[in-house]
C-alpha cells in the first residue's frame, strides 16, 4: 500500500469510529476495565515525571506544523495549495482522532454510571434539592477555619478518592495526575475554565488562578476523568465522593462546588457566614475579569465536543451530578450500591 492509500485507510478507519455505533457494555468491558486502566497508569505516571504540561508540547508543536505546512503550500499556487493544507490536515485530524480514541476518548462509549450503580429516580424531588443544597452551606460555615488553617496537600485527597474510585467497582491501579500548569493558563483564565484533562498524555491541568479552597475538588474532578469517567456528571459526582472521604478542606471545597448547582432553601447572603461569603466574593470577582466572548466561544465549542463524543446534553451534562447524588442509593458505610 502506498502512501497515500494509506492516509485513505486512516481517514475511512478514523469515520468508521466516529459513526459506527459501539456497544456501551463491550467497551466497558474490554476497554475501560481492561485495556484502559493499565495504559493509563503508564502514561500517566510517565507524564507526572515531566514537571511541565506535555499538553504544551503537543499543541505548540501542531500550531508550527501547520505554520510550516501553511508556508511550503504556497508554492502549489492559491487553489492547489489550499487543497493540499485541507488534505493534509484532514488526514492528521484522523488520524490524532484515533489515538484520542485508544488513549481515553472510549470512555465517552461506555455504560453510563447511572446503569452501573443502584438508582432510584423517586429520590430526586425539589425538596431533595433544597436540603442538598442546605447541607452543603452548613458545611461551609462549619468547616471554613479548617479550610483556611493549612495550604491544601494531596496526600490526604489520594486515598479519599482511590477509596471512591474502587467503591465504585473501579481499578485500584490508578495513578493519578500531578497538578501542572499550562501555557494556556492565560486561556483558562479568561474562557473560566477550571482545569483539564489532556487526553494524550493523560495530564492533570489547572488553571493558574484557582482559590487554594477550589483546588481539591477541581483536582478531583481530572482525577476522575483520569480514571476514565468521561462524562462531567460523572466526574463530579466522583470528585464529590472523594471530597466527603477526605479533610475538611476537601468537604468544603465540594461543597463550594455543590451550591452552584444547588443553592438552598435560603439567599446565601443570608444562609452563609462572612467567610464563606468572602470566598464566594472572590470568586466573582475573578469571573468578571474573565472574558465574555472566550467564555462564549469556549462554551460552545466544549459543548459540541461533547455531543460530538454522544453525550446528548453536551455542556448540560455538568448539572446532571445533583441527579445522581440523589438517586443513588447509600449502604451504612456511605458506599454507592453497585449492581
């Protein structure tokens, strides 16, 4: 086969994967319980060697490609190069596809946790809501000075969320990711964008600007993509698990989470203490130095992203953790009922 038969068949494999369905309890099966927990130990333990964001590399490293591509195409004139740049980049967008497949997109095919775990759709009601959401104030007003004693550590969040993953049925062979920074922290920054995974190199990314108070469960949250939970409901209800496992800097910064998503049966003005208030404070303010358009344009694009990979509610999804915290049934030691 010559070459260019041979960026043909990665251009039809990489289609093939994109459309043909996939059974959800096959992939569960062979590839995210089998296949993709020891390929994730192993890059991401590789990756946490390198005390910079491999992520970096690998999207600099395209934006020169493509400048160079750009550049030596002018010589085939205006037509003839503009086709030969959207031939090329079509067969290097496929074939990055299918190693974004092999190395963690699967595991947007999988079975959604909702079928794995024992859900009781009655339990979600607009007065489970509120209390949800009264609970989670009167963790913050309760454990506020815990919060702010010490400087956040992960040592005491790794076990909190092994001890979550596995309870969930997951592999104890986790590695998870080491916090780094990114050039596109500037990005993140302006777009509100918390953290990321990368899904290449299966990298933990934070934004540069993080209170120390929302970095566990943000930190949690990539854990658990890392741990192959794809879906951002999912992400979140694991990170929110793990959170109630650890300190009372990791309850709190789940529940500075949970209020977004459920408020209270009372204004935060008034349900919440000064220094929560002032947390939350701070966290507005950054939001209005962010940029409107960015966090627009990244919205979007994150939400079809999303759909493209068969999450039907796209950016919804995130609002989806409040569902399955409250429908999911409990045993007395506070572990989801697995079926």
């Amino acid at each position: 086969m010559n070459r260019r038969g041979a960026w043909a068949a990665v251009v039809v494999l990489a289609l093939l994967w994109a459309l043909v369905p996939l059974p959800a309890d096959l992939v569960e099966r062979w590839y995210s319980r089998r296949l993709y927990p020891p390929l994730q130990q192993a890059l991401t333990t590789l990756s946490n060697v390198v005390p910079f964001a491999l992520f970096d590399v690998l999207w600099i490293g395209a934006v020169a490609a493509t400048a160079i591509l750009v550049y030596r195409s002018r010589h085939h004139g205006w037509l003839k190069g503009t086709v030969h740049v959207g031939v090329v980049l079509t067969c290097a967008a496929a074939a990055v596809y299918l190693v974004f497949l092999a190395t963690w997109g699967l595991n947007y095919r999988r079975l959604p946790l909702s079928d794995k775990l024992v859900f009781d759709q009655t339990r979600i009601t607009a007065e489970a809501h509120a209390a949800l959401g009264d609970r989670a104030i009167a963790t913050l007003n309760a454990e506020y000075a815990k919060a702010h004693e010490r400087p956040l550590y992960l040592e005491g969040l790794y076990p909190a969320f092994v001890a979550a993953h596995t309870a969930l049925g997951g592999s104890p062979r986790l590695a998870t990711g080491r916090p780094k920074t990114t050039l596109l922290g500037w990005y993140f920054h302006k777009a509100s964008i918390a953290g990321m995974t990368d899904p290449f190199f299966l990298e933990t990314l934070l934004a540069p600007d993080l209170l120390d108070v929302e970095r566990p469960f943000v930190i949690a949250h990539e854990w658990a993509h890392l741990a192959g939970y794809a879906d951002e409901a999912e992400a979140n209800f694991v990170a929110y698990l793990a959170c109630q496992r650890g300190t009372p800097g990791d309850r709190y910064s789940a529940a500075l989470m949970l209020i977004g998503y459920a408020p209270g049966t009372r204004p935060l003005r008034g349900a919440l203490d000064v220094g929560p208030q002032i947390d939350l404070y701070a966290i507005q303010t950054r939001y209005r130095h962010t940029s409107g358009l960015l966090r627009f344009a990244a919205r979007e694009s994150y939400d079809k992203y999303l759909k493209a990979n068969r999450v039907e509610k796209g950016i919804e999804s995130y609002d989806a953790v409040v569902q399955l915290i409250l429908g999911t049934t409990l045993d007395a030691q506070g572990n989801p009922r697995v079926r």
